[in-house]
C-alpha cells in the first residue's frame, strides 16, 4: 500500500470508494470530510481510518454494505479509494456551514453523474440545497473521470479542466 502524504492535509476533500464486491461487480461510494457537528474539517486519510473500522456509527461506507449488498467490508475483494482535495482552503467558525454546503453540492453531483453513468451506487445522494460551484465542478470532474472512464463517456457529466494536482488514490488490494 502506498499513501501519498497530500492524503493528511486537513479541509474539505472529496472521496470516491470503489468496493470489489464479492460477486466480482464494483460498487461506489462517495463522501466528503468536514462533519457537521465541528467547525473544522478532518484529512482524507481520517476518513479512511473511521470508513475501514468496526464502529458501525463512524463507517458509513461499512454500514452502506450492508444495508444495499448484504456484505461485510471484510469479504470484499479490494478497495479502492480517490480523493480530491482539499477543495477549498479551510475557513474559519463563521464560514463553514457555507463552504461545506458548497462541498456537499459538488459532491451530490459526482453522485448523480456517477449514477447517471451506470456505477452501482451504495449510498443515497448526499443531500443539499446549495448551489453547484461550476467552475470547481470542471475540477472535480477532471479529477475523477481520470479514474472512472465511465464517467468520461457520459457526455452529461463533462467538465472541461484539466486534471487537477490535489487528486490522489490509494488502494487497499484484497486479491486472494
């Protein structure tokens, strides 16, 4: 496994799991750091931690397994995850309920393009009545369809940017 030490900057990032499913199909989740009960958004790589651990309050991921595929986390063939970030620089108290609406209406649309472009979802689009930041969803977009051809071949998900720096993967293979 190889990390890449961007993952522990904290601020609000953008991730993807990909979840080799036992049956041999791929499943998708997609999150966002930045809780809603602290004024301060965690790295990447502490969600990776709470996603891949066994308390059912802090793994959504785990908890989203169970409740579409009737699986555990463990009998899964690899996970794969993406992130990107952080999107925006961290704001301060007063700021953060407005960037992290920002983060979660970006990330409801990955979710409905992911969706829309045939990937087995395995949590409920995150909900949000923010408005989509357009230019940072070209961001977005590049950053992801970069590992999701799929995402690239449905033309209602395109972004026009270049593939952003603050992208990063990490993959946890479980081949056996």
């Amino acid at each position: 496994m190889s990390v890449p030490a961007p993952i522990l900057q904290r601020g609000f990032w953008l991730y993807v799991w990909r979840v080799g499913l036992p049956a041999g199909d791929f499943g998708h989740y997609i999150g966002i750091t930045g809780d809603t009960g602290a004024a301060r958004a965690q790295s990447a790589a502490n969600h990776v931690a709470a996603h891949l651990g066994f308390s059912i309050n802090a793994s959504a991921l785990r908890k989203s397994l169970q409740r579409k595929q009737q699986t555990r986390l463990e009998d899964c063939r690899s996970l794969d995850f993406f992130a990107f970030g952080p999107v925006y620089p961290e704001p301060g108290p007063a700021d953060y309920p407005t960037t992290r609406g920002k983060v979660t209406a970006l990330a409801k649309h990955l979710w409905q393009r992911m969706e829309a472009s045939g990937f087995d979802m395995l949590n409920v689009p995150p909900q949000t009545t923010a408005v989509l930041d357009v230019e940072r969803w070209k961001e977005v977009y590049a950053a992801f369809s970069q590992q999701f051809a799929e995402l690239r071949s449905n033309p209602a998900a395109a972004g026009s940017a270049a593939p952003p720096a603050r992208a990063v993967a990490v993959s946890f293979d479980g081949a056996r």
